[in-house]
C-alpha cells in the first residue's frame, strides 16, 4: 500500500466521547410538498396498504432504521390546529396553510402518523404551535395523546378509535421563533417566556415528557447565539434540549469549500455548547443541557423552482432536491460532526425523510428509490451504536474561501462493546488525491476487518434517478490490520465505512 498523502489515526477504548445516543439518526416529517401526501400516503397506490400508506415506502424507511421522527414540522406547525386532524376523516376541514401557502386536506393527522411510525418502527418526537397558538392547545394536545383515560380530551382520543395512549415523549415547543418568517415570530424575550409557561402546563398534565426549546434557526441568524442565551435564562430549569437547525448548499459550484462546510457545523455545536454552560454557570444548575439537531441537511437544488409553484395547490412538488454524489459526501461529514459531539448533541434529525430534502424519492403513483444521500445516512444509522471513541487525527490540510486548516480526512469511531464490534466511518475531501491512512489502534488489536464499504464517483454531480442507481456502495475497499496498526486506502472524495470484529487469536 503506497499513497503519496498519508494521514493517521490514533484509536483507544479508553478515549470516549460518550455512549451514542440512536437518536441522532431520527428524521423529520413536515405537512410539505410531497413528504405526507404522495410520499407517505398514497391510498390509490398499488402498493398502499389498508390505512392508504405504502408499503414500499416503509419498507425504504425501515432500511434506514430510524428511531425518531419529528412531526407535524416544521413551519408547518406555527399555523396547525391540531384538532383539523383528528377525527373521521370526511369531517376534516380543508384549510389554507400559510407557511407553504398551499391547501391542506387533514387526510392525515396526529393519530394516522402515530400508526405509520409504529409501522417503521420510530418513535414520534411532536412538535406543538406556539406561533398562532399557546398553551391551552399545547396542554390540550398532550392530554388527547398521552393520557389513559376520563377526561374530555383523553376520552375523545377513545372516541376516534385509539384506546391507548400514544406516549408521545419527546415534544419541541414550537418551531425556528427567532425567524421572522415564522408565523407567530417572537422576539428571544417572549418566546422564552411563552416556552417556560407552555413547559411547566405540558409537565403537569405528563412529568415524563422532556421538552425540546427552539434554538437558532442557522448560524447566520443576527440573533445567534444570543437567542439561546435569552431563551434558556428563562426556560433552564423546564427544558432539556435546546434545538439547532442547519442547511448547506453549493450555490457556487466550489466543491473543496463545499465540502469544508461541516466545519461550520462543527463551529455551531460548540458554540451553543458554550452558551449552554454559560446558563448553567449563572443559574448555578447542577443540570447539563443536551442539544437536539432537528434539522439539517443539504437544500440549495429546488430553491429557484420553487419560486415558480402556484400558491394553493395540493401537495405540490415543494422541496425536492435531487441530490449528487458531493451531497452525500458532506451528509457524511455532518453525520461524523455529530458523533464527534456524542456527548451533547442527543437527538438529531435529518429533514426530511420522503421527497422534501430527503434521501427517499416517489413518483405520485409509482416507483420509490434511494437518492445519494441515503447510503451515510443507513450506514451511520446501522453501524454506528455504541460509545464515540475519540479519535487522535493528524490528517493533510487545504484552505478553501470561507474555511483554513481543513483536514482532507473527516473521521469517527464508534465501540459496541457488547456485540464486540468496531466500527470507522470516513471521508477523504481530496478531490483528486487517495489519502493512506495509519490507523493505531493496538488497543483493539484482536480485531479484523470484515467489512470495508465504499461510496465513491468519478463525477461529483452524479445522481440516481429512479431509472437509474449511479451513486451505490461497494463493499471492495482497502484495509488490512496488522499488529495493531491498520492500513486503509482511502480514495479521492469517498465515504467509507470500515467494520471490525474481535477474533480471539
């Protein structure tokens, strides 16, 4: 093995980050575009099944393993009356939705995507309006999900056919606040205040719920990170997650700074991090706040498109990138940011799952299929459960325009002890130069590689369509362990996904 860039890696058990919380690979369902109606649900589909979903979309959803999935947005969500939803269907009004300026039909609702979410086997994380709305609806909602039985609210759920409860545990407190496209927009001050009060009502009617207060809507926010400051002072004691939202694009067509742009990412956790603490530290709380990544992604492909939908139409084409094989790259490289932050980014979720932004295309009435970005997304989501290791990187670096010192190797590791297994995830940003990489790791010595997956493409905007899967995985990659000291190729702008295993010698 010879490579002209070398690069290398030092890995010891006794290095943990944290215990990988599987949440950080949850997802996002909005009432968007495609992502319910068409995507999801389907009724005249030949593959819908007896609720209208289909089939072969869940069959997609469940490959990725998703724990959670946050619902109903979003925008989405500052103008829903959740109880449109909820109901015999044929009573449900049509409403116009103003954040996406579109008519929703209320087909589906609170109870309908509970059932879909049991069938991909994921939680639900809710989110409630506190943008036209408060905590009267919040409270209301909670006691219609959550609550057995013998109230007004908890007994209509009964009436509508779910004995049960939903248990819903994880609950946003509205949706992206500070943004003043937000309907309801709030300054820091009074949504803090609107949160801490609509928190305690909600922990009265369920003290087992924990609450996901809204952070800044993206880094470039003129509020950031000052909103968290402002927020948590008022809600530290009655949240336990505090949320960030982050896209990227490539608008400029410069794939090196392109890919760098995880660095920002990077920049972003730990300076909410920061301002986390700094609550702490005032307040003198014995509690750490976690953060909750609940939306990110790549978006920049269908924003002029768009621009060009005619308002008040049903589930229009809203939000549909068609991701290329740099998209997937950089996915990557933020799904290693967040193992990187194991111990305090909890919960994540990529937005979102089914044509809006999302790794999981459908054609109204026909086919479903897999876009680039799926592939890092199932392979972090399978693989990578256990304890964060952190890794000792000395890696070859290239200034891009907006970032310097980027290392061209991106790296992770995650440890499940249990099912003794060891699991590396890469990329190489080099866009012309295979990297070899040396990876110590005589702590695991008794490892062997099983696996080594590969995502790469000569043509960075490559893409699959349904016709056609350009961007695929194989499982040829380079990578030998030899007295502790692992030798892996690493070729030109590539994911990789390296599996070990402990064989008693």
């Amino acid at each position: 093995m010879s490579s002209q860039l070398k690069a290398q890696i030092v890995l010891d058990r006794n290095y943990k980050i944290a215990r990988v919380d599987e949440r950080i690979y949850g997802s996002f369902i909005e009432h968007l575009g495609r992502a319910v109606y068409g995507g999801i649900y389907d009724p005249h589909h030949e593959q819908a099944d007896e609720q209208g979903f289909r089939k072969d979309v869940i069959h997609l959803v469940k490959e990725l393993q998703v724990p959670i999935i946050r619902y109903p947005g979003g925008n989405f969500v500052s103008g829903y009356n959740w109880e449109d939803g909820v109901g015999p269907m044929r009573d449900r009004p049509r409403r116009l939705e103003l954040a996406w300026r579109t008519i929703e039909t209320n087909e589906i609702g609170t109870n309908e995507f509970a059932d879909w979410a049991n069938k991909v086997n994921a939680d639900v994380m809710m989110a409630v309006n506190l943008g036209t709305r408060g905590i009267d609806a919040a409270r209301n909602l909670l006691e219609y999900t959550n609550h057995p039985g013998g109230t007004y609210w908890s007994d209509l759920r009964k009436s509508h056919g779910y004995e049960k409860p939903h248990k819903f545990k994880t609950w946003c407190l509205g949706n992206e606040m500070d943004g003043p496209w937000q309907i309801g927009h709030k300054t820091a001050h009074e949504y803090g205040r609107i949160a801490k009060e609509t928190a305690k009502a909600m922990k009265l009617v369920d003290p087992d719920i924990e609450l996901v207060a809204c952070g800044s809507s993206n880094t470039g926010m003129a509020t950031f990170p000052e909103w968290e400051a402002i927020t948590l002072d008022h809600t530290y004691e009655e949240v336990d997650y505090i949320s960030l939202h982050q896209y990227y694009g490539n608008h400029e067509n410069d794939p090196a700074n392109y890919l760098a742009k995880n660095m920002d990412m990077d920049h972003f956790i730990k300076t909410v991090t920061s301002t986390c603490d700094y609550i702490k530290a005032k307040h003198r709380s014995k509690k750490t706040m976690h953060l909750s990544f609940d939306e990110w992604n790549v978006w920049y492909h269908s924003r002029e498109a768009d621009k060009k939908i005619e308002p008040w139409t049903i589930s229009p084409p809203q939000l549909e990138d068609h991701y290329n094989f740099e998209d997937a790259l950089l996915v990557g490289s933020m799904l290693i940011t967040f193992l990187q932050h194991a111990d305090r980014v909890k919960m994540a979720c990529l937005a979102q799952l089914v044509n809006v932004i999302a790794p999981i295309m459908t054609e109204n009435n026909g086919r479903a299929w897999k876009q680039t970005i799926f592939y890092p997304y199932m392979h972090t989501s399978i693989y990578g459960r256990g304890v964060s290791i952190k890794p000792i990187l000395s890696s070859p670096k290239y200034d891009s325009k907006e970032f310097t010192d980027v290392p061209y190797i991106d790296c992770a590791a995650v440890f499940h002890e249990e099912n003794e297994e060891l699991t590396l995830f890469l990329v190489n940003k080099h866009l012309s130069e295979t990297i070899h990489l040396n990876a110590d790791i005589r702590s695991f010595e008794e490892y062997q590689v099983v696996e080594h997956l590969v995502l790469e493409n000569d043509h960075l905007k490559a893409a699959n369509t349904a016709e056609s899967q350009n961007v695929v995985p194989h499982a040829n990659g380079e990578s030998t362990n030899e007295g502790g000291q692992l030798q892996i190729i690493v070729p030109k702008t590539s994911w990789n996904v390296i599996r070990l295993k402990k064989f008693m010698m």
